[in-house]
C-alpha cells in the first residue's frame, strides 16, 4: 500500500484551534502545532486541555503528531506552571512540546521530546549542533537562511531539522526583537506583540532629508518557498512549517493542500491516509501580503512599504472606463468579490456589485474617477472560492483490505495493523455468487468512517448474511482496527539532557534569560549570563532593538553611504538605524543610544 523507499517528510500546519486542527489534518499535515491554555508566543491562540486530548484522540488515528508551544520566556513563579502543563500534555499524549526557555530542562520533565522554537535563534551550525548535544529533538531554524545554509546544517547535524515554508514573516531575527516591548511594555518573547513592523514610519537621514514619509517600512511580504520544495527536501529538511496559529480554517485548508500536493510529487507522508480533494488549492487566494522566497535565494524583493494587508491574488489590468463601470483584461470575478489597487502609494478596495464578463460595475461612482486605464487589480476576497473551502467536505482516509476466509475476516491497513472478527453465521446462501457480490459491495462502503476499502478478497465458502448483519460486521471490525491503529501508535521519548560547552562564555539580555533556572541552564553551560532579558531588565544603552535582514540602506540603494539613516515611528520618536554591510544586515537602536 505504501511506498517504503521514497524519502519521507512531514508537513506541519499550524492551528489556532481544535476546527482548525483538524481541517490541518483532513487536508493533508503529518502534524500540527497549537497553543496550549498559556505560555505560547501567540497570546491569542490559546486552548484547553480538553480540546487538545480530542485532537491528539484524532491525529494518532492518523499516525499525524501533535506538538504544543511552550514557546514563551517565563519568571520563576511561571516556569513551574509551565513544567506542571507540560506534564499534562505529556499525560494527554501530545508528542512534543516546542521551547524556548532553558530554564525548563532543570527540571524534572517528563520524558516529552522537545523542540527548540525558531525564538532560540538558531541561524548557525553551531548553535544547532550545541542544541543537539543537549539532546532536543529537533531545532526549528531561523526563517533568514539560504538554501546553502540550510544544507550545510542538514548534513552536518544529525538532529530534526524544521524549517519555515509559508506564511506571515518577523522583520527581525525570532526572539531577537525587543520593539514592541520598548515601546508598549508588549514583548514579542512572552507573546504579546503588538507587530509594529506593521506599523507607518517615515524615513529620514542625518541632514533632515526625508526618503520616505509615512510608508510601512518595516512590512514584509509573505514567504512562500514553493518554487523551491524540491530543493529543501534534497538538503535534508525533515519538517516543513506553515506559519499561522491564528489564521481561520479557510486559509488552512487551502494552504495545507496546496503543499501536500506539491510535497507529494517529490516525497511521502509521515502520516497515513489518503485525500480526495474536491477543490484546486492556491495559495495566490489565501491572504498574502505578496510573496517572497526571502533569504532562500539571492532575490531581495522581500517588503511591502504599502501596506500589511492582505494583497490577494493578481486579476489583471484596467482597459477601459465607462460611466457605470470598467473593463479589465484577466480573471473572471464573481458579484461581491473584493478588489484592490494600489494608488499614490496606498492600497484602496472596493466591492464587485456586478460582474459581467469583461466589465465590472460599482455601488460607489466615485470609485471610477480614481481609476486610470493600465492600473493593476488584485483580488483579495474571492467569494465562490471561500464558499467552496466552506462547503468542502474532503477528508482523510486510511486505505484498508478486506479478507474473508474459513469464517473469519480480517481487516488489515497500509500501516500493516490488522484485526480479525469470526463469523458466527452458518446458513449455506441460495445463491453463493450472488452473496460474494452484496458481501464485498456491503463491506466497500465505508460511508463516513476514517477508512477507504481498497479491496475486499473472498476465500472459500461465504455464510449466508443479511444486509444489516454485514454492516454490523464492517461497523465493528473497523471500530476494533482503530482501536488497534491507536495501541500500535508510538510516541517517540525524550533522551536523557545533558550539560555541553556553550560556544560563548558570555550572553547579555540576548539570551532572553527570565528565571534563575535558565541563568542556571547557561551556567552548567560554562556561559556566564551578565544580565537578565530586556523584560526585566530594562537597559537602554547599546541596546539592539531589532537586527533584520531588511535593510532599509539597500531598499534605498544607499549600501556604501556613510549617511545616517533614522526612522520616525507616527508618535515622532527617532530610531537609529545601523547597517552592518559584512554580515547585510540592519540594526534597529533606540534614540538614546
């Protein structure tokens, strides 16, 4: 049934919830990630214990793995919350359980696999090798590295290697952003970010001169690393991440599918099942504030200085403008589709009233003296397609087979579980090929159950058997074969932790130190912590508010200019901005330093 020789990678989606979870799975992640009821680094997408037993119940009959953040830097009284959370999980069956704290491995965790969070800021072999020798699982790696980088960790570390795919990116480095804390007391490392990347800035350089007014200069684009999937999954990649814990179930669907289609032409699943879609996934529809392969190549068109909200999908230019309406060369648009384009350097929208092959009439007339012929239209709410996502009803099945012989059937799956009921049935049927065909067409219809029959194998002598006698059979045996499927699931075990050498004897705020169990982490490390998190801390001078890959000297071609640069938040305060050309990088620094 399966294909035991073809590489083998997980696609892992994020859900904001126990619906989201389990679209994630019906359409097609080996795994997902969620929040528990506290400590993950997204504070809104928070759940229960109660949900997250249901949703690990659903996974593992899919052999699909559940793992939870605990991604957030705690305090002292917290940290033991979080130890006493994750023990629960652990209790529940969560498979793994994503960190970013230190001060957690002392103490005395059950033996959970633990995954360093992309927060650890893990951008250089030896920062994955030192997380490996603790003895992680896995080391999810900062979103800022090439397709080089990625390979040359991958085959020099023997450790679970993640790596992001889709979705929302930080402008900065991962758990070395400290900007939203600065300036409102939310730190992005407890999961509070109030996302001024998102925000308007206006540029200006050390004479006055204003570059840029009022422009979302901090604002990425969306990742989208589809064209280069083959590419990862050659470097070694064992997990490929779609960001999103709080995206709605729409969006999850649709991406979830659209990379298990592209994933499944180069490598198989970790998990079971198949899925028959009933819809083309395209991801040019989910929200996307345009797209970007990042640091994945040597492409640099990787922000969007117009605005952070979702783009949608490019429909195609304007030809020609009437009194009631417009005509547009490109895609067909649907009455109350939402529109977009872009004009002195704002996104504007407006609704589809009607739409009418080429032409497109408008509520608001006023809407049509904006336009101008040649203007680009981007779609960025598609309502026939949301209906369809709505109203979708793949699901995942597991393949099954069906073997009749000597009064018993056996049910066996792709994963080689098998189960076996006895008839008790002895009655000789009238007509003995007429049985065999309502036997195997009776057993074939597994309706809305997890399973799909695959084949159903008659051997010998069939019993005479009644219709509803036969459903009872295929109801109970593939009830006793999910019960089978879930006592064969394992769980993989955390290795026993161990104290190695930190490359670095000493760490400042950087290391995001918030307890006195994490400065006892780094200690046993041989690294001395000088200071504890910016949280708690509070120091102003020489204080990197942000180091980004986007650097706002070449998005203005000033890379060798010795002119300073500073940016202005919309309440007036003046940020520094420091570009380290060696290693193409920006620093954000406050107004003091």
């Amino acid at each position: 049934m399966k294909n035991n020789n073809q590489k083998k990678v997980e696609l892992l989606a994020p859900a904001k919830n126990l619906e989201c979870a389990v679209s994630a799975i019906n359409y097609g992640a080996d795994a997902v990630y969620i929040g528990a009821s506290s400590f993950g680094a997204r504070h809104n997408a928070c759940n229960n214990l109660e949900d997250i037993k249901k949703l690990v119940e659903y996974a593992h009959k899919f052999y699909v793995k559940v793992f939870c953040t605990v991604n957030t830097i705690l305090d002292d009284n917290e940290i033991l919350k979080a130890k006493e959370l994750i023990e629960n999980l652990y209790n529940i069956g969560v498979d793994a359980i994503i960190i970013q704290d230190m001060g957690l491995l002392k103490l005395d965790l059950p033996p959970i696999p633990l995954h360093a969070s992309t927060q650890c800021d893990n951008r250089t072999l030896e920062k994955v090798k030192f997380f490996e020798n603790v003895g992680f699982e896995r080391v999810i790696l900062a979103r800022e590295l090439s397709l080089e980088q990625i390979e040359n960790i991958c085959k020099n570390t023997n450790v679970e290697i993640e790596t992001f795919i889709h979705g929302a990116l930080c402008v900065s480095y991962s758990g070395q952003c400290y900007l939203s804390e600065y300036i409102g007391n939310r730190s992005a490392n407890r999961g509070c970010c109030a996302q001024p990347c998102r925000k308007k800035y206006t540029l200006v350089d050390e004479n006055g001169k204003i570059l840029a007014k009022d422009k979302h200069l901090l604002c990425l684009k969306d990742f989208n690393a589809s064209p280069y999937i083959k590419n990862l999954i050659d470097t070694g990649v064992h997990s490929f991440k779609i960001e999103g814990r709080l995206k709605d179930e729409a969006y999850i669907k649709n991406v979830v599918a659209y990379y298990r289609q592209l994933i499944d032409k180069y490598a198989d699943k970790t998990s079971s099942g198949i899925i028959e879609y009933d819809f083309t996934p395209d991801v040019n529809k989910a929200f996307n504030r345009g797209f970007t392969t990042y640091c994945l190549d040597e492409n640099r068109d990787i922000f969007n200085f117009i605005s952070p909200k979702s783009q949608g999908e490019y429909i195609g230019k304007i030809t020609k403008i009437a009194d009631k309406y417009f005509e547009y060369n490109g895609k067909e648009l649907n009455n109350g589709d939402g529109l977009c384009y872009v004009q002195n350097d704002e996104l504007k929208g407006f609704l589809v009233n009607k739409a009418d092959k080429n032409k497109v009439f408008v509520n608001d007339l006023s809407i049509l003296k904006s336009l101008k012929l040649g203007l680009k239209l981007y779609r960025n709410q598609d309502v026939k397609f949301e209906k369809l996502l709505k109203n979708s009803k793949t699901k995942r099945r597991i393949r099954v087979e069906f073997i009749y012989e000597n009064n018993i059937l056996t049910a066996k799956d792709e994963d080689y579980n098998f189960v076996t009921v006895e008839l008790s049935q002895t009655e000789q049927p009238k007509n003995s090929q007429k049985m065999k065909e309502v036997f195997v067409e009776q057993l074939s219809k597994s309706g809305d159950s997890d399973y799909k029959v695959e084949s159903v194998d008659i051997l010998g002598y069939l019993p005479f058997l009644r219709v509803s006698e036969i459903n009872s059979l295929r109801r109970v045996i593939l009830e006793k074969l999910t019960d089978n499927r879930l006592k064969n699931y394992k769980r993989n075990v955390q290795k026993p932790l161990s104290n190695v050498v930190f490359s670095q004897k000493t760490k400042d705020y950087k290391a995001n130190v918030h307890n006195k169990y994490a400065k006892e982490f780094y200690k046993d490390c041989g690294c001395n912590v000088t200071e504890n998190s910016f949280e708690s801390n509070k120091r102003v001078k020489n204080l990197e508010l942000m180091r980004t890959k986007h650097c706002l000297y070449r998005a203005f071609n000033m890379c060798k200019s010795n002119n300073k640069l500073c940016l202005i938040d919309e309440k007036g305060t003046k940020y520094k901005l420091i570009h380290d050309c060696k290693n193409c990088e920006m620093v954000i620094t406050p107004p003091e330093t």
